[in-house]
C-alpha cells in the first residue's frame, strides 16, 4: 500500500538520523497488522497517517531552517496545510496541533537565547572599543559606524546568531515576537482556511439528506436536497430565515457531530479502552468474515505484539528513564569531573552527549505521543484498538531512536554494544515471524476454525463475546 510506507518513510527519514534506528521503524511499521489492516481498507485513516507525518517532518524542518528563508516559508505552508487536513479528518488531531505549537515554542525559547546572547556580546564589543576625541562634525558618524563595525564583528564569530538574526534593528524581544506571530498566522491561518474550505466543498458536491436527518433542525434540513432532486428535504418553518452556509457549516453541522459523538452510550462488543492498548492487551475487532463448511475467511484488527509492546516499553518508558539517567549524571558530576574520568564513564559522557543533541526530538516525540492518546483517555463513548494507532507511530519512532541513542553511546563498552545490537536483532526478527503468523487475518487467507482461535494470542483479544 504505497501510503502505508509513505508513512513510514517521511518520519524515519526527518526523525530518526541513525542508519539503524531508521530501518527497524521501516521494519516495525511494516510488520504492524493493525497498520496495514487500516492502510488497505480504511482509506480515511490511512490518509490521516500519511498527514501525521507531514505535519511531524514539516515542525522539524520549520525548526532546522532559517527563519524568513524560502525553506522556512514553505515549511509553514506544507505543515498548515497538513494541520488542516489532519483536522479536516478527525478533530482528535487537535493533538497534533497542541505538538507543533509546543515544538515551535521550544524553537522561539531557543532562538531567543541565541539572540539575547549574541545582543549582549555586541554591547561588551562596544564598550570595550577605544575612544577617540571625533570632532563635533564627526562625532555622529563615527559612533555609527562603531556600532556597525562591533555589531558586524560579533556576528561574524557567531554563526547561531548571524543565521537567526533576521530582522536587523530589533531588540530579541521584538525579534522572538515578530516571528511568533508569522509563524502562528501562517500555520493557523492555513489550518482554518483548509477545514473552511473542505466543509464548503462538501456541502457543495453533497447537499442531499440521509439517515442523519433526524439529529438536526428544520432550518437545516430546508437547506438540503431531497434525494432525487426534486426540491428542499424539509419546509421552512414559519417566521425562519434560511440558514447561510456559515451557520449550517459552524452553527449547525459540527456541534450537532460532535454532540452526538459524544452522547453515544450503547456499549460495543468490540470496544476497548486506552489503558489495554500499549501493551496490546485491547479486545480484537472483527472487520469482515465468511465461513463455509468449517472453511472461513477472516480479518481480524489486531496489532503486531512485538511491535506494540516493545514501542512502549523501550520507546516511551526507556526514552523516560534514559532522559532521567542522562539528567542526573549531568546534575551529579560537575564538569570538571566529568573530565578527569571521562576513562571510566566514557559510557555515560556519550549518553549525556546523545541524549542532548536529541532532547528536542525526544521531548516533542513523547509530547506527541501523549497529544494523540489523551483525547481518548478524556472521550466517554466507546473506543477501539485502532484509535491508538496515531500514538503508536510516535511511540515507534521514539524506539527507533531510543537504540540509535543506546549504539552510539554504547562504542566505550563492549557488552553494553553488543547488548544493543543483539536486541536490535532479536526485536527486527520478532517482528517478522509474528507478523507472517498473523498475516492471514490481514489478507484474509482461509483457515479453519482451529487455526483462528491459535492465533487469539491473548485472553483479551477474544473477550470480545461479553460486553461490559
């Protein structure tokens, strides 16, 4: 399914830097049967995939370009667009929005930094230049152009500095502030236009009424079509204007959604709640069979144990305790220390060192994770096991990077390597053989009966024939 690797390719490639870590997410994406099972019969989720990646590749390439560059501005563009795309799917990518605005807070703190340091060193370069006697008619020009020539020098011997400082004359309040807004308006401003635009283009290609008539008002309904055509589904109450497009997208349509969303109590037998999916312990939900003569055809919608567990455990626990561990040896040992016995904890100085360079990408992937599970931890109605999967591509993207984290700093310690790599082996070849053990419930190959409850690995898997 080209958009299920589409998936798989757009995060490796901007997340995951190692070599490594890069094929084992390709590898455990792959492997995944609740995420192929969803690219190959659900269209609507599969594209809501694809748009979850965009928008984490394009944060980070907003966040790695220079600002006010032709990189940058297009960066914005691709990620409102898929802001408002993803949104335009489901309204729990809402988490998503909440990720990409953390992360470019996280850029602005960072920038400002860069700038107010570099502010500061320009004013000591000032201070420390000698001072001549300039004449009267001299003396404007030549204090400007010291100020220019220390301002110049001091960018010059600061790289960070001189690729942020876009906007000349500006203190790095003004600076940091001006970008926020540019950013914001861009990225909201497309967000709204792109949902704005795909209601309006629905209720254009599709004005006729259906089954859902019976949520909504008679001012609403009047607006639609009757199935053949032949004139307005319902008649305009007395003494009530026609609803503008405006008010039946705004004021009708989408509160009356997700009111009744909401409102839904009748109970699922293959319901499942939030706290059962990390470790793939969720009820099994049946997409389609046909059984003839003990002979049956069946799709299943489970997910890969393997990959499913071991992104929870290693990829968000681990990425926990590492960001833990890293903090308490950089809090513990002062730096002078660290130096004298960098020989016996070379392990622990590469750790620290990975761990740094990777904080960004670390904190934004475990933002995500949470952005994309809490909005069902929060509904009331019934959930399923595939409402997790969003989660767990930043859950298997924090994995990925989690070992490439382990291999790099790992090179001071022979076991602790070796340990890794043959971790790394045994999850790649896991993963494999239980995805071809459950591939028949993805591609519907037939099996006996027998053969179907073997693969019901788990309790829960099969608990679906009570409901709560």
């Amino acid at each position: 399914m080209p958009t299920h690797r589409d998936t798989q390719f757009m995060s490796t490639l901007l997340i995951v830097r190692g070599w490594r870590g890069w094929c084992l997410v390709a590898w455990f994406v792959l492997c995944d049967t609740a995420f192929l099972i969803e690219s190959r019969y659900l269209l609507t989720d599969a594209i809501l995939f694809f748009f979850d990646c965009a928008i984490l590749g394009g944060s980070f390439a907003i966040v790695e370009s220079t600002p006010y560059s032709i990189s940058w501005f297009v960066a914005l563009v691709l990620t409102g667009i898929s802001l408002g795309s993803a949104m335009s799917i489901k309204f729990t990518a809402m988490g998503l929005v909440g990720t990409v605005a953390v992360h470019q807070l996280f850029s602005l703190l960072s920038r400002y930094s860069e700038l107010h340091t570099a502010h500061k060193q320009a004013r000591l370069a000032l201070l420390k230049k000698p001072k001549a006697a300039p004449s009267r008619a001299t003396e404007t020009t030549t204090t400007t152009t010291t100020t220019t020539k220390a301002t110049n020098a001091t960018k010059a011997t600061t790289p960070s500095a001189r690729s942020n400082d876009s906007v000349p004359g500006m203190s790095p309040e003004a600076t940091i502030l001006v970008d926020a807004l540019v950013r914001g308006t861009i990225l909201v401003g497309i967000m709204l236009f792109i949902m704005y635009a795909s209601w309006v283009v629905h209720m254009v290609l599709l004005p006729y009424s259906g089954a859902g008539d019976i949520f909504h008002t008679p001012e609403f309904l009047h607006s639609l079509q009757r199935k053949d055509g032949s004139g307005p589904a319902r008649e305009l109450p007395a003494g009530k204007q026609p609803m503008t497009l405006h008010e039946r997208i705004f004021g009708e349509l989408i509160p009356v959604m997700h009111s009744v969303n909401m409102g839904l109590q009748t109970k699922h037998p293959f319901a499942s709640y939030w706290y059962s999916w990390p470790l793939a312990q969720f009820r099994a939900v049946l997409y389609w069979q046909q059984v003839t003569k003990g002979i049956g055809m069946w799709i299943w919608l489970v997910g890969n144990p393997v990959v499913w567990a071991s992104a929870f455990v290693i990829g968000i626990v681990g990425s926990v305790v590492l960001a833990a561990v890293g903090a308490t040896y950089v809090a513990a040992a002062s730096r002078s220390a660290r130096r004298r016995s960098f020989s016996e904890q070379r392990t622990m100085e590469m750790l620290a060192r990975q761990l740094g360079s990777n904080s960004s990408a670390i904190a934004v992937l475990l933002i995500g994770y949470l952005g994309n599970l809490v909005p069902y931890v929060l509904v009331p109605r019934e959930t399923w096991n595939y409402h997790y999967l969003p989660a767990l591509l930043y859950a298997v993207l924090l994995l990925g990077l989690v070992l490439d984290v382990l291999l790099k700093a790992s090179h001071g310690s022979v076991t602790l390597h070796a340990t890794t790599k043959l971790l790394l082996v045994a999850l790649v070849c896991s993963a494999g053989v239980l995805f071809a053990y459950l591939s028949p419930w993805v591609y519907a190959f037939p099996m006996t009966q027998a053969q179907t409850d073997a693969r019901m690995l788990f309790k829960a898997w099969s608990d679906w024939r009570t409901v709560d």
